[in-house]
C-alpha cells in the first residue's frame, strides 16, 4: 500500500519545520518544501510548521500570506485536502482568511513555552478522530502571541468548529481556545505543538494520534 504524503512548508524564520518533518514520518512520508512552491498538488496532506516566518515583522503571519505558496494552500483547502497550522502557521491560516479571527499577545505580555493540558471537543474531524471526546491529554506550547480572538457574533457562529480547548487557558484565549477547523473541517490551526509530543522522553506522546489520524485519511 502506497504511504501517504504530506508537505511541510518552510517559511524565511520557520524553525519547527524539520520536528513536523520527523514526527509526521511516524506515519506517513514527508518533505520539506520551500515557500516559493507554486504547486502542492503531489501531496496529501499539508503543514504550515510554527516558528517565526519572515521575524514576525508587522503581525505574526501578516507577511507569510502573501508568499506564492499560499495560493496553493488555497487551491489544496478547496480540494478538501487536509490542512494543519501549528502555531505560526494557526496565525497564517488566520491571516490569510482560510481560518476566522485573529491571534493578539499573550495576556502576560510575555512567550509562554510549557507543557499544556488540552481539552478534546471534537473527535469527528480527520484531524482528532484518534481521540476521545473531552479527553485531556497534554500538548506543549511555545509563543508570545497566542491569544485568540474572535468578535461574540464570530464566537457564535464557529462554536462547532472548535476542537481543543485549553484546561487552564495559559494565554486569555476567548474560551479557551486552542485549536479551530473551518466550516468544510478540512483546515486545522492550533496553538500547541502535536510534533513536540510524540515520545515519552519529550514529556508526551499524545501528538501521535494526531500525525496517525493525518495519514488515514
């Protein structure tokens, strides 16, 4: 049986590209692909790893979206090929309009890096099917901008596409949120890192359902 192959996209300052590289090779091929990429249509899954693309410089993400490769994350979003933005790339996703709100500094006013305990709020996404509904498992996280936000209309009408909630909401996320799909539930950005979590010596190995999930889909 032919594995699955997934894309992981490299941004000037990205530097968890290489861990989603590593750990999606648990279950399934993956390759480093350069931002300038045009075409992602070879592969069957997509990440936009975290990191810092081009120095964060304006907005986290404000300068990313507007790289070639986006319009093919665009065109690979429409397919219903399956998407994830860890971190830095939840705050691409956010600003190039293919996830709803936006991602404001932590309220400590400082970056957070720790192990987190996240809530499962939905297993029926090809991304958490591994999972058990309001499963806690522990995920860590790694950013100075974390805190989403969304408008109360915008909070009502995306109750359903939220995924992960933080148990002890580390950065003042509006309702604890920590992870989002969109409408089609093809596109998943989160705050925590899944690639940091995959073997016991790194303090968890809940991320693997996540990558496993990614390949059987």
């Amino acid at each position: 049986m032919t594995r699955k192959r997934a894309a992981v996209v490299s941004f000037p300052g990205s530097n968890c590209d290489e861990d989603c590289v590593r750990a999606l090779r648990t279950a399934m091929d993956a390759d480093r692909v350069w931002h300038t990429a045009r075409s992602l249509d070879a592969y069957d899954a997509i990440v936009l790893p975290g990191g810092f693309s081009y120095g964060d410089y304006l907005r986290a993400g404000a300068i990313a979206r507007f790289s070639p490769v986006i319009e093919a994350v665009h065109a690979a979003a429409e397919r219903g090929v399956p998407i994830i933005g860890i971190c830095n790339g939840f705050q691409i996703l956010l600003e190039c309009g293919l996830l709803p709100g936006t991602m404001r500094k932590n309220v400590s006013r400082k970056f957070v890096c720790a192990p987190t305990t996240l809530v499962v709020a939905r297993t029926d996404t090809v991304f958490t099917k591994a999972y058990d509904r309001l499963e806690r498992i522990r995920i860590p996280i790694a950013h100075g901008e974390g805190n989403y936000y969304c408008d109360e209309e915008t909070l009502r009408r995306i109750q359903h596409q939220i995924v992960f909630r933080y148990e002890d909401n580390p950065n003042g996320s509006v309702d604890n949120i920590a992870g989002i799909v969109n409408a089609a539930g093809n596109v998943l950005g989160m705050m925590p890192h899944p690639e940091r979590a995959v073997d016991r010596w790194l303090g968890s190995t809940d991320g693997v359902r996540l990558m496993v999930a990614l390949a059987a889909v």
